[in-house]
C-alpha cells in the first residue's frame, strides 16, 4: 500500500453529529491537502499541512470544520454539528514540495 | 480561482488519439500545466505537467505552445478505460501548491 490511504470509505451520520475522517498520506510526504467534492461538482480545496502546519486554512467552509497533522504524517479532519448540505466526497492528498499531488479515493459522507 | 478554459466534453474514438485542448492565456512564467482525471468513484490521479517543453510519459504527451498560453494533452491510442474527467491546471512550483480545480472537460471514448 503505497498510496494515500483514507478511512472510512463511506459513513453516513445523523444531522447534528460529529464526524472524524481519517488520511494517511505516502510515507514522507510533507504536503498534505484536503479537497471536497460535491455530487456531480468539482474539487473545492479545503485545508493545506505543510508538515504539521497549516498555513493556508482559507478553504474551511466554516468554524464547524477543522483539521489537524500529526508526527507529519495522518491527517483527521473533523466535521461538528453536521448538515445536510456536508454531504460529499473528501478527499485527500500528499506530495513532496513542487511535486504532483496523489489523491485517496475519498470518503464518501452521508449525512440524514 | 481555476485559471484554465477547457471544453466541457468531447467524444474520442477508441483506438485513435485524442487531443484535449487547454487554455491558461493568463499563466505566469513560474507556473507549471498540469493534467490530472477522475474516473468515476476514484480520487484525481496525475497524468502529466510541464512548464514550456513538451513532455511525454507512459500516460500521455503534453503539448505546450510557445507562448505558453494553451496546451493539449494527448493519448496516443485511446481506450475504453480513458473515459474520465480531465482537469487542465495552473500551479506555481513555489509558495502554496494547492491545485485549483476547475469543472474539466468529460471525455468519453466512444467504442
């Protein structure tokens, strides 16, 4: 498994409940970014890690989402009081500096 | 803040090639062109980039003209398999490299 690795594949949660979505990105990856994905839409850029660092957050739709780094390697972000409209594909990716980025297969959220 | 206009589909023969075109009139002189896909229900996967020279790898040729302000992206021999979305991106090689992804041209290969 040399890819990036996302976990769960697919979750359906509660409107209102929280949610934690998992990414191991390729070992000694320093970058590491978060994208959403409507249904039907295009990629709609998140969160960027350089390292453990965040430096540009300017994607977070809202204080209801957050991501952290550690040990620079997984990432987790997390969704609180989840909404209908949350509902999408996240996806994750790594790279090296100035290098293409390698995307996960996403998770899948549901929310009802 | 995608920088690229590409068409929003097109239909290829399989076994011919195809040539996805790409406009960037407004790149910078550090940014690179890259191309990624998405076939369905998959994460984007990086097909190739260039900055001036054109390239080719195992996947495609990338074709970039002198000006830099478009650029093709071709598969030699299309197949079934290559029905994907694929994205045209401006990236600069420094700074923050997060890739800007606009709606992407639906290519269908066409048995």
């Amino acid at each position: 498994g040399a890819g990036v690795s996302q976990s769960p594949s697919n979750k359906v949660t509660e409107k209102g409940k929280d949610v934690e979505l998992r990414c191991d990105p390729i070992s000694g990856h320093t970058a590491l970014y978060w994208y959403r994905q409507r249904l039907g839409q295009g990629l709609e850029f998140l969160i960027y890690f350089q390292g453990n660092s965040a430096p540009d957050k300017s994607g977070l739709p809202s204080d209801r989402f957050s991501a952290e780094r550690t040990g620079e390697s997984v990432s987790t972000l997390t969704i609180q009081r989840t909404q209908q409209e949350d509902s999408a594909v996240y996806l994750c990716a790594s790279s090296l500096a100035g290098s293409p980025l390698h995307f996960g297969n996403g998770t899948r959220l549901t929310v009802t | 803040d995608a920088k690229t206009t590409q068409p929003t589909s097109m239909d290829c023969a399989e076994g011919r090639a195809a040539n996805l075109p790409c406009n960037h009139s407004t790149i910078s002189g550090n940014e690179y062109v890259y191309w990624y896909r998405q076939i369905h229900s998959q994460g984007p996967q990086y097909i190739i980039h260039g900055l001036k020279n054109n390239e080719t790898n195992e996947m495609a040729s990338l074709i970039i003209t002198e000006d830099r302000k478009s650029s093709t992206l071709i598969l030699p021999h299309a197949t079934l398999r290559d029905t994907a979305v694929y994205y045209c991106i401006v990236r600069p090689y420094y700074g923050n490299n997060r890739l800007a992804f606009g709606k992407g041209n639906q290519v269908v290969v066409i048995p």
